[in-house]
C-alpha cells in the first residue's frame, strides 16, 4: 500500500533547523514516518530568506543539497506557470492573509492531490488541508 505523500512547507523545515523550536521534536518524529515529501523552490527560499541572518546558512545549505539528491523527497521547481497560478489565488482570496509562497504551495498540493502538509500554519486548514504539526 502507497502513503500519499506529505507537502512540506517553511514552518517544518524551520522547526527543524531550530531545537528551541516548540514543533521541533514533532517535526523530528514525522522525519521518521517513510512517507515521501514533496516541497517547492518557492518554500525553500522562504526558509533561507528565514534564517539569513542567523549562524544557520550552512546548515539551510547542506539541508537543501542533500535534499536534491535524497530518494523520497521532490521539489517542484520555481517556474513562470506556478508563480502566475499562485497570484492568481493571492489576488482572488483578498479576504484571507495568505502569502505568495503559500498561495503556490497550495496549487502544487491541489495539482498533486496533496491533503496532508507538514505545517504548523493554519492558512493550510483554512485553504482545506491538514496541517500536521498543528497544536
């Protein structure tokens, strides 16, 4: 049997760069479950822009070069069609405050068939996902 795999968005990959981190034993424990990942470009800049100013540039980049060559892991490429769809729905849900970068992640779990994203960001319940890091 397949496991449907889980969109891993910013709020995973910096809980698990920080140990001070109030999801990162959660995150730690999900690391484990088998389940394959999938992420964005757009994620992982949001995540080296959200520690550029901190000691944690090396370790953001080993994370992403062993991320490229790691067996269960895809991230979708930043492309024209995928920034253009996500402000689509930026424009349109005026109404909620969701960013950019979340705005293509939902389009990449839409055209994935994704329901379960490792988040601890409720913009992911509202948009009609499961967060799973979610107190």
């Amino acid at each position: 049997m397949s496991t449907a795999p889980w969109f891993a968005d910013t709020f995973f990959f910096l809980a698990l760069l920080n140990a001070g981190d109030g999801s990162h034993r959660r995150a730690l424990s999900l690391c484990d479950a088998d389940v394959p990942i999938v992420t964005s470009e757009f994620v992982l800049i949001e995540v080296a822009d959200g520690v550029s100013r901190t000691h944690g540039r090396s370790r953001v980049a080993g994370l992403f070069r062993e991320m490229n060559t790691a067996d269960g892991i895809k991230v979708v490429p930043c492309s024209s069609s995928l920034f253009k769809q996500g402000l689509d729905l930026y424009a349109r849900r005026r109404d909620k405050e969701w960013s950019l970068t979340d705005c293509t992640s939902f389009v990449i779990m839409e055209e994935f068939g994704l329901e379960e994203a490792l988040t601890g960001d409720r913009h992911f319940v509202q948009a009609g996902f499961q967060a799973l890091l979610l107190n």
